[in-house]
C-alpha cells in the first residue's frame, strides 16, 4: 500500500560530482521519479536543450521569476543564477509521483526551510582529487575557474549535516541503486501511511 503524495527528493552535492548524470540514470531506471527542470542564466554547454537540460534565461527573465515568486528555491553561483520552478514541482507531486531537484547546496538549503518533508540526498566525490579530474575532464572551464570551484566545494563538503543521506558517487550504478533503496525506505515510513492503515480497522 503505497501513499497518495509523491516525495520530494534533493539530490544535491559539489559541482562535477556527477548530479546530472545519476539524475539521469535514476530516471531510466525508475519511471515514477519525474525531473524537476531548473533555471538558470548560465550559458547552454554543447548537447544542452532548453526546456530539457535546462530553462536557460536572461538576467531580467530570472530576475522577474524571483519578483514574482516562481521560483522554489533560487541561489547565485559563480556569477549564475539557478532556480526550481514551483508550479510543476507542486503539481507533480499531489498527483502522487516523486520528483526529483538537482540542485545547488544553496538551493537545497532553501528548499529545506520551505519543504522541510522533503528527502535530503548529498552526493559525495570519492575524493577531492577526483572531484577536480571529473571538472577538468569536462573540457568546458578555465583553470582560474576550476580552482573556484574546488575552494567551494571544499566549504559545500562542511554542509553535508544538513542532510538527510550521503551517497558516494563512486560509480554511478552504485549509487542509484543507493538512491532507490533511500527511496523505496520513505515510502515505507510509518507516517507516511498511518492514515492508510487506520482506515483498514475502522469500525464502521
């Protein structure tokens, strides 16, 4: 007996550990978990697609989500903004499937104080070592931005107990296999279907 609301998982973690990518997989493998598009200002990488990968808008566009409190959450990083539309993230779960935020440490800390029942999900590198070979292997950034993102993720390490699960991004099967298991654990805590189970012995 399953419950009627879909979860809210946070899959949040250092940039270059492999959010996108377990995201992905995760979806493949489980067609109840539907994706949550995010904003952003930053520019499309090669192979991106607007309304896929991303919302991509202008400065003013995002700017005007915010004024008008469209936005879930909302952080600026490295000179970006980044944001989750609220609309369908509602929607998705009243009709009772789980969807899924890959998002900032910023952003998750945000959507923590306003959906404090969400699943909180931190992906950890294997090490920082390899943290820096996955950025650096993506062939899209300077040096001088590279050591940026290392000194912040160093500091985005620190706020992992802030959440609720850590899962090692040691290879990406592992770890969605990591992240159903999290999973299909929520939807079998006892206050998630108390209600159910009361209505089962009811006296009429």
């Amino acid at each position: 007996m399953k419950d009627d609301k879909g979860l809210l998982i946070v899959l949040s973690g250092p940039a270059g550990v492999g959010k996108g990518t377990v995201c992905g997989a995760l979806r493949m493998e489980d067609t109840n978990i539907e994706y949550s598009v995010s904003a952003t200002t930053r520019k499309p990488r090669a192979g991106e697609k607007d309304g896929v990968n991303y919302f991509f808008k202008s400065k003013q566009e995002f700017e005007k989500m915010i004024e008008n409190n469209k936005l879930l959450e909302w952080a600026q990083y490295l000179d970006n903004y980044y944001g989750t539309p609220i609309d369908y993230v509602t929607e998705t779960i009243d009709k009772g499937k789980d969807i899924i935020l890959e998002i900032e440490v910023q952003g998750a800390k945000k959507v923590k104080e306003r959906y404090p029942e969400g699943i909180f999900i931190f992906l950890m590198p294997p090490s920082l070592a390899e943290l820096r070979s996955r950025i650096v292997g993506r062939g899209t950034e300077t040096e001088d931005v590279i050591d940026k993102r290392m000194m912040v993720a160093k500091d985005e390490l620190e706020m992992m107990e802030n959440y609720d699960y850590v899962v090692e991004n040691d290879e990406v099967g592992k770890a969605v296999e990591r992240i159903q298991a999290i999973v299909t654990a929520e939807h079998c805590k006892r206050e998630r279907l108390i209600e159910k189970y009361k209505q089962l012995v009811e006296v009429e």
